[in-house]
C-alpha cells in the first residue's frame, strides 16, 4: 500500500516533472564558462554575489514558469553559503541545518516515509566518507547507484506513493558524477581525488535545498508542493556545484590569500 506519510505531498498524483539533474548540468556548464578568472575579488562573499548574478542570469532565460522562477531565486539566495566550499563542507554534518537534522526533520514531519528516510541517510553517510576522502570513487558511486536502483524499484510497485524527494536527489547524483567524470570539469585544483567530494557537495546541497523548501512550505501552509521541492533540489545543487569548480575554488583561494586567510582544506 501506499505510505500514507506522503499526504501531505498536495499535488502528488499530479505531474510535476522537473528535471532536476539536466536543471543541475544547464547551470554548472554556464558558470564555467561564464566566470571571468582574471579578476581578484575583496572578500569571498564578492565571489558569491558574482555567481549568483551568473546564476540569477541563465534562471531568467529559461523557459520555466515565473512561479517556478521565482522559487529557484529564492533557494539560490538563501543557499549563498554554499559559495564557500570549505565552508558548506563544514555545515553539512553540524547544526540545524545539517543533513541528519533537516533528514529528521522531514521524517518527524511526515514529508517523507521511513523509506526515505533510511536511504538519504545511507546517501548522507557516503556523502560524510566522500568528503573525507575515506572511501574511493568507485566504492561512493556503488552506493548512489545502489540507493538509485533501490529507489526506482521500490517506486515502481504497485499502490506505491511517488518517492519524490529522495528521486530528486538521486537525479541529480547520476547527473553529477556524470559531469565530473569529464576531464575539462574536473573540480578544486583538477585532481582526480576531488571528484567524489565534488559529488558529495553537489548531492549535499540537493538534500538541504529541498529540504529547506519542502520544511519552509510546510511551516508557512501546512502543505508541500512537490514542484517546489523539485526546484529546491534542483538550485541548491546548483549554489553546491558553482562553488566548487576549478575556477571558483583558484578565485576563493586568490582572494583568501588577498586577505591573509589560507583555505587549507582544499589542498
């Protein structure tokens, strides 16, 4: 039968496809390109600023809805953070706004079932070893692509509810180890060591964009729409990727220098 937690999902036997792992490459390929690396900025918060513009730019010639415009907006500004990759990293296992605590945040408010609960916190585990370096790329991506295939099984059964949230993530983990394994996107200073983390910030920041959505809807109506935690998925990987592209990663590090800081956990 179907998980009776996803009722508070409001349009969940509607369509509300959103393709939050090609939304993902769309945006990170246009940041590369976009960011002009001969400039030194003041503070690591300019570089921030001038990747939202990027960002806030490519949103507004899509051809999303001005609804589904302004939901992306609103998570790349909240998701600013992000920016500062050393810094996201950081957050990501401390504080209220960590992943296991956004993750039993949800769970506590019925926005997702026990399933999903479980296997986001097998994902935030991976993501955990993957920033640390203490697990390879191969043993990371087995696990995304296990929970993957788990959860596209598990959705398919009969009078299964739609297991939107942790299939937002999962899209836009296939999507990011895709775009990493290319050589000219390699992340941070091109080493092939930084890619699962690159991953892991990427699906991090998916897990707390959707998550901040679908919490933030429901404290403000006591409903979530599943579209918008689509896009929250979708733009708080985004905020995660741009932060950590080789060209962002070598302006972080000028400007640190610039102001007598040195990130050393990058290196």
């Amino acid at each position: 039968m179907a998980n009776s937690k996803y009722d508070i999902l409001s349009n969940k036997d509607s369509d509300p496809v959103f393709g939050c792992g090609t939304f993902h490459n769309l945006f990170l390929s246009n940041a590369i390109c976009q960011l002009d690396t001969t400039i030194v900025y003041d503070s690591v918060s300019a570089i921030g600023d001038k990747l939202f513009t990027i960002n806030l730019t490519k949103l507004f010639q899509t051809d999303l809805s001005d609804d589904d415009k302004a939901i992306a907006a609103s998570c790349f500004d909240e998701c600013r953070y992000f920016m500062s990759i050393p810094d996201f990293y950081d957050s990501l296992f401390d504080g209220s706004r960590s992943i296991p605590a956004l993750l039993n945040q949800l769970y506590s408010l019925n926005i997702i079932g026990f399933y999903e609960y479980s296997q986001l916190l097998t994902v935030s585990e991976a993501i955990n070893s993957a920033i640390n370096l203490s697990i390879d790329e191969y043993d990371f991506y087995d696990i995304l692509n296990n929970v993957r295939d788990d959860i596209y099984i598990q959705s398919s059964g009969n009078n299964q509810a739609p297991i939107l949230f942790a299939d937002a993530v999962m899209d836009i983990a296939i999507a990011s180890m895709e775009f990493w394994d290319e050589d000219m996107n390699e992340p941070f200073t091109g080493r092939d060591e930084y890619v699962p983390p690159a991953v892991a910030a990427d699906v991090g920041g998916a897990i707390i964009g959707a998550a901040t959505n679908a919490i933030n809807q429901y404290a403000n109506s006591g409903t979530v729409n599943a579209r918008g935690v689509l896009i929250g998925a979708g733009a708080g990987a985004v905020v995660a990727s741009t932060g950590g592209v080789a060209k962002v990663v070598s302006l972080v590090c000028k400007t640190a220098m610039r102001v007598g800081k040195f990130i050393s956990k990058l290196f």
